[in-house]
C-alpha cells in the first residue's frame, strides 16, 4: 500500500517538476518530512500552532493593554475603557502603532549595519565596492563632491551621511526627494514627512506611552510616518549601500525548493536578512582549501542554499539556490543532509536550535541581535569578516562525517527561476524591446505604453510572508496565477518570490498560463511573468519604481493601475512596509487581517480614510479568492479613471 503511494507520489512529482510544481505536491512532501522529525521526537511549527489554537481573541483584536502595569487592561461590553480612561480605538491605534514601530526600527537596523559595512570597505580589505557608478550617482544625489575621489574615501562619506540620517535633529530625509512632487506635498500637508529614522521610532514609542496619545487618527498617522521612515530611510539605504558593495543584481538562473539540497554535497544554509555575513560564506565556500578539506571528508564540495531573506540577497546577486522561505526552514533540516544552518537577523524560528540536536546539524548565530537556545554563537563583524565565513565553512565541512547518509531524505522536486530583476535591470530589458534608451538611467516609456494600450491592464506588488493560519504558499501561487491569466504582471520580493520559484512561476515557461497580454511581453522582453526583485527591504526598489514611472507617466502614483499585496504577512516588518505602501499612494491588499478588529475606528481609517489622506488605503479579505477579484476590481477602476 505505501509503496502504491509512494510511486504515485512520485510520477506526479515528476511530471509537476516538468512545469509548474502544485502545492499539493510540496505538502505531500512535507508531510514525509514531518514524519521523520516525529520518529526523532523533534517539534514542528505545525504542532506548536496546532498547541496555540485558539487564539486569544483580546491579543487578536487588538484590545489588550499593556502598555503600563495598572493592567493588563482588556476591553469588553463590561469594561469599556481602560484604567487609564482610555477607550478601545485609543488602545488598538496604539497598539497598531507599536507594531508599526518595531518593524520599521527592524528594517532600519538592518538598513544601519549595511552602512556600517560600507564606511568598512577597503580596497584590500573584505568589504569592497562593486558598484563605483552607483555610489557616485547617490553621492552626487546627496549633493557630496566626487569629482578626483578615491572611491573608498567617498564610500565612507556617503556612508556617514547615511548614518546620520537615522539621527538628524533637523530636517527629513533625504530620500524623500525620490518620490514624485505630488507625493512629497501630500507627506507635507499630512504632517508625515519623516524626519530622522530613529526619531520616528522614538516618538512612536513616546507618543504611545501612558498618560500620551489616544486618539486614533493621530496614532494612526505616525504608523505611516513611522513606515516612511523604513521604506524611504532605512530600508532604501540598506538596498542601495548592498547594490553598491555586493553589485546592482541582474537577472541570472537559479532554481528553488527543497531539491536545491545535494546529497553528495556539505550542505549550508543561510538564513536571515543581512547579507554582510552571506555574502562572504558565498566568496569563501569555494576556497581551494575548503574544496580540499570537503573531499577529503567524503564530499564533492560546499553547497550554499538559502531560506528567507538572505536567501533572496544571495540569489540575486549569484544564483544561490533558494531551499524556501520562512514556513520551508525547518524542513530544510528535517532533510537530514543539513551541516550547518547559519543565520543572521529576523525571521529565524528559535525552533531550529533543538531541531537541529535532533540531527547532526550545527545551528550557528552570529549576530548579538539574534541569539537563540542551542546555538553555536561565532560573533560575525566587519574588520574579521572573511575570517568568520572561513571559520563556519571549516565547521559545516567538518560535520560532513558526522552526516547519517541512510537517514537523508530530500525531496527530488525543484523549480528553475530567473531572478536578479533590479530597477536598473528591469529598465535595461525593456530597453531591448524598444531601443528608446534616453539618458543613463533609461526609461520605463515601454512599460507605460503597455500599460496605457491594455496589452499588460496593470501590475501587482506581491510581497510577504508565509503564516500558520493560511495554507502556506496557497493564496500566493493561486493569486499570482490569477492575476497572470488576467494580463496584470507582478513584481516580488521576500518570501512571496520564494513561493513563486518553488512553483515554478519564475520560470520563463511559465508565460504559458499568462494571458496573451503578459505572454507577449515576456516573449518580446524575454522576462518570466512574475520579476524578483529582492529581499523585503529591496521593496524600497518597487517604491522606486512607481514613482519613476508616475513621474514619466505625468501623474502620481495614486493614478497607476498598481496595487501591493501581502496575502500571508506575519511580521511587525510587514505592518511597517503596508503603512509606507499606502502611504506612497499604492492600494494594499491584505490576506491576514491585523490585530484591529476590535475598533471599528481604526478599521475604517486604515481601510477608508487613509484614502482621503494618501491616495491609497488597505483593504482586508481573507478569501483568496475574493483577494484577488477586489485587486483586479481597483486596478480597473484606475484604468476607468485614467480614460485607458
Ligand atoms: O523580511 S517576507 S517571513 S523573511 S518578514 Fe520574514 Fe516575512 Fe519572509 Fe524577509 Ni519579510
């Protein structure tokens, strides 16, 4: 009988890796996964979301208070308000806002160890620029000299400057100048231009305070400030310094899913989101003596494979395989053929240091900021960097032997993906179609008149996680396949591009389940349907994007036939990014609805009023399908009102 199961199970993932991979596959795969991680008594996300149900339906809501210790305060028909007289909307906007402010201070500090990194390049030293034009565009951008520089003298300059941005007592950032004018009067008249990034951190946290802020309009504005201050702060400085030390991506094949793990081979996985530490595992596993060291233990060589974020920094710049995204982690352990999994920062389940005890797998932390249980701690900084990477190659490599080869299973299923689509190189590609190159920095006039003649009716910024209470990957790969039928084209990044290349619609091929607007496209620029661009601070390169495009358009960015997607966001991160989304002028449309139910007031400004303010506001809807029917209702409407 299992045989039976097993040899259907195969012909179907044969025939599925032959196109597009369904999820159904991947779970059965899964579900194999889990049962030799139960024969090791080893827990899973699932049992532990399982143990959590149900929620608590005070946290859900967003209507319990802790935010002193008279509480905790919960709000029912019986106790209408807190002890502090606070009323519900008072206590959801505030809780909302926190939420907000963790996230954008998460991006940010990512986006302030990239500058770290920067102001630490030296031309012999491990950190070195890869992008000098791009440097002396931003450079002159900020108005700092480069005539005659040293390219290293001026990295440290732009660096510093960008160091005080997250400080500045006066002024806004610098990056706001990016957006289109009619957007930077909107921030203006709003009062939510963000003014240093840390500052917007430190007053959302003071204004949320006891005995502070509690009307929910005004809480409800510093969330978006406080998420401008992520999309067009810390996360855009986080992308543009990597573009310049590790290269502007380009697009360059890869392929995805738990199949990217090699038998034969040490297995590395990185994980997490800053790509200093991943970039050098990367430029050091292929070391003539690391090679060397990895044959005479018994194996072909090192192969690095990446979950999450860092997956996606690693991917776009070299074509790291992607192993998966965030619910995919512990799987990638449970195949048994792990060595070592080496993380960094955020989205990494504290789960994955006793999982590993279960297998020969070493787990190694190496950031003070994320330190977890049964952990290998190798601090990772700058001045030793390749020292580090070398130092965690040397111990992966080592655990070879230590290896049960009977015990490995990974599951035989992968998908090809182009990934590598940055802004400068999506331009580049739609140059090839029209040859209307105008000036350096190209023009996205091709991508208009697409859009303006109905050949492509819109586009769709995909982003996001994956999260226990949806089917894990579900509405993403089913939304993108109906938004591809229905000629919108998509752009992704974080663990929504994973999605999409573990299904395999990242694959040219994949044209085919298009509609016959998106397919010519690809065929003419010869780009898949759906572009990765990035990690989720690169979706500061979509905000890029929209406004680039309004701008050659003439319009703002509320007028384009755009919105943004998270259909199975988690994080505090994704809050902060929705709240720089809408408030950039895009329409964001939500799978997981946020801990606000319990306020109709805050409800209606984040749905509705946000529109009066911004141009744009969320809409919440758990039906995938449904999700994806309102999407292509708006980006309709915004055609209707455009007169195209
Ligand atoms: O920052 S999409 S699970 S990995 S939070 Fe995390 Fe969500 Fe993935 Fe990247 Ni973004």
């Amino acid at each position: 009988m299992e045989t039976k199961i097993l040899s259907v199970l195969e012909e179907r993932i044969s025939k599925a890796t032959e196109n597009l991979i369904a999820i159904d596959v991947m779970e059965a795969e899964y579900a194999k996964l889990l049962a030799i991680g139960q024969e090791k008594n080893a827990d899973s996300w699932i049992t532990r979301s399982q143990n959590q149900s149900p929620h608590c339906k005070f946290g859900e809501t967003g209507v319990c208070c802790k935010i002193c210790a008279m509480g905790p305060c919960r709000i029912t028909a019986k106790a209408p308000k807190g002890i502090c007289g606070c009323d519900v909307h008072g206590i959801v906007a505030r809780n909302y806002l926190r939420f907000t402010a963790a996230g954008s201070a998460t991006h940010s500090d990512h986006g302030r160890e990239i500058c770290h990194t920067l102001h630490e390049t030296a031309e012999d030293g491990n950190y070195k620029i890869k992008d000098p034009d791009k440097l002396i565009r931003l450079a002159q951008e900020w108005g700092i000299e480069t005539e005659g520089r040293d390219i290293y003298e001026l990295a440290h300059e732009v660096a510093f400057e960008g160091l005080q941005e997250y400080g500045k007592p006066f002024g806004t950032l610098r990056f706001l100048s990016r957006a289109t004018k009619e957007r930077q009067e909107t921030w203006a008249k709003l009062g939510i231009e963000p003014r240093a990034i840390d500052r917007e951190v430190s007053t959302s946290q003071h204004m949320t305070h006891i005995g502070c802020s509690s009307l929910p309009d005004v809480l409800i504005k510093q969330a978006l400030r406080a998420g401008l201050s992520d999309g067009w702060g810390g996360s855009m400085m986080g992308t543009e310094f990597s573009d310049i030390m590790f290269g502007t991506p380009k697009p360059i094949d890869t392929e995805a899913n738990l199949g990217v793990i090699d038998k034969e081979y040490v297995n590395i996985m990185v994980h997490g989101h800053d790509p200093s530490l991943s970039e050098m595992i990367v430029e050091h596993a292929n070391d003539a003596d690391l090679i060397a060291l990895a044959k005479s233990v018994g194996a072909k060589g090192v192969n690095i494979v990446g979950i999450c974020c860092t997956s996606n920094e690693v991917t776009m710049r070299h074509g790291i395989p992607m192993a998966g995204n965030f619910l995919q982690q512990e799987n990638a352990v449970l195949t048994g053929a792990m060595e070592a999994v080496v993380v960094d920062v955020q989205c990494i389940f504290p789960a994955l240091g006793p999982l590993s005890k279960c297998f020969h797998t070493k787990f190694i932390t190496t950031s003070v900021v994320a330190q977890m249980p049964d952990a290998e701690f190798i601090r990772f900084n700058a001045q030793t960097a390749g020292e580090n990477a070398r130092n965690i190659l040397t111990a992966a490599i080592e655990n070879f032997k230590n290896r049960d080869q009977e015990a490995v299973y990974i599951p035989q299923m992968k998908a090809k993906a182009r990934v590598g689509y940055s802004c400068e190189a999506i331009i580049k590609q739609l140059d090839t179609v029209t040859s209307s190159y105008i000036d350096e920095l190209g023009t996205w006039k091709p991508l208009i008149e697409c859009i303006e003649s109905g050949v492509l009716r819109g586009a769709v910024a995909m982003v996001g996680c994956n999260n226990p209470k949806v089917r894990a990957d579900f509405a993403h790969i089913e939304l993108m396949k109906k938004l591809l039928k229905n000629d919108i084209i998509l752009v992704l990044s974080g663990c929504s591009a994973q999605s999409a290349a573990k299904g395999g619609l990242m694959n040219f091929e994949a044209k085919d389940i298009a509609g016959a607007g998106i397919k010519r496209v690809c065929e003419l620029a010869n780009i898949p349907p759906v572009l990765h661009m990035g990690s989720c601070v690169d979706i500061s390169r979509m905000m890029i994007l929209v406004n680039q495009v309004a701008d050659q358009w003439g319009i703002d960015v509320p007028q384009l036939p755009v919105v943004g997607c998270a259909p199975e966001w988690m994080s505090e991160k994704a809050v902060s990014i929705g709240n720089y989304v809408i408030s950039t002028g895009i329409d964001t449309f939500l799978g997981i609805v946020p801990y606000v139910d319990g306020s109709d007031v805050v409800k209606d400004i984040l749905t509705n009023q946000a529109r009066d303010w911004t141009g744009a506001a969320f809409t919440f809807e758990t039906d995938v399908d449904k999700l994806g029917d309102a999407m292509i209702q708006r980006i309709e409407e915004k055609r209707l009102a455009l007169g195209i």
